[in-house]
C-alpha cells in the first residue's frame, strides 16, 4: 500500500500549480508599463509591495532589487513595503504589487481600487479575478494582461500605444 501510495503523492504534488514568484525582470515590465499610464507626470514611481506573512521574504528581495532605483523605459522605480493588515502605505504610492495569497484578497483589491492605483500581479489568475488591473509575466515571454473591468473600477487609464502591447480581458 505504502509503495503504491508514494507515487500517487508525488504525481499530486508535481500537479500542484506553483505560487507565481515576482522576478526583477516583471519589475522591469511593471515600470516600463507605468510609463504608459495616463495622468502620472515625471519619471518617479512610487511601487507598493503588498505582502502577508507568508511572502514577506519574497517582499524584501523584490525591495532589495530596487535598491535606490529601478530605472525601466522612461520610468524610476522606488519600493515601499506595506504589510496586507496595514494599507495605510499606498498613500503616495503609483502602483501596487500585490505577492502571494494577497492576489487573492478581496479587500486589498478593494482598497488599492479606491486609491486608484495600478494593482498589478506576476499571478495571472487575480487578473482573470479581478483582484488585480494588471497581470504580468516575463518569461519565458513577456506578457501583460489587462483587466478592463477593474481599470475602470481604479481610475487607471493607460495610452492608446499601449494596447497593441497587451492582452485585455
């Protein structure tokens, strides 16, 4: 039974989908698609990155490779880390980055909605969700999809040139 079983777990836990991790190269994406977002002036981009317990350590890596400055297409971009029980650090913020099970929350999405922030996401399912305006993934490709929906519910309007870049839904 027991040598029957071992299989059966591991087939299960290979099928598992896997947390999507945000990468310094979907930053990158991030910045380069804030360049496109409609009413930002300047090249300073204030990135929240909205963590829970479980993905602060994924947090502090992404704060750390923004070191003083990510410099993306015609943007800068510059951390803050704001813990998910705590949304009181996107004031000022120009974009948010949500991590791990915080895709997922619905009042998180709700509260970067009503600051109209961009609310972006390297886990495609919280745009297909509405958790999210933006999902983005950078390998093996990029790829950015935006939730028309949920731009709308945030005030986040993107130029035209844009839209030939992305995938909406």
């Amino acid at each position: 039974m027991r040598n029957f079983l071992l299989p059966v777990a591991a087939g299960l836990l290979m099928a598992a989908p896997a947390a999507a991790e945000t990468t310094t190269r979907d930053l990158e994406v991030i910045g380069r698609a804030l360049g496109f977002v409609e009413n930002q002036s300047g090249s300073e981009r204030v990135l929240a990155i909205i963590h829970d317990a479980a993905s602060a350590g994924e947090a502090e890596a992404l704060l750390a490779s923004l070191g003083g400055g990510l410099r993306a297409g015609r943007v800068t971009l510059t951390g803050r880390l704001v813990n998910s029980a705590d949304l009181s650090g996107l004031d000022g913020a120009h974009a948010a980055v949500l991590l791990g099970a915080v895709a997922g929350d619905a009042s998180v999405a709700q509260a970067v909605n009503s600051a109209s922030i961009l609310s972006v996401s390297s886990d495609m399912g919280c745009v297909q969700a509405q958790g999210c305006v933006m999902g983005v993934q950078s390998a093996p490709s990029v790829r950015i999809v935006v939730n028309r929906a949920n731009a709308g519910a945030a005030s986040v309007s993107f130029a035209a040139a844009f839209a030939m870049m992305i995938e909406e839904i």
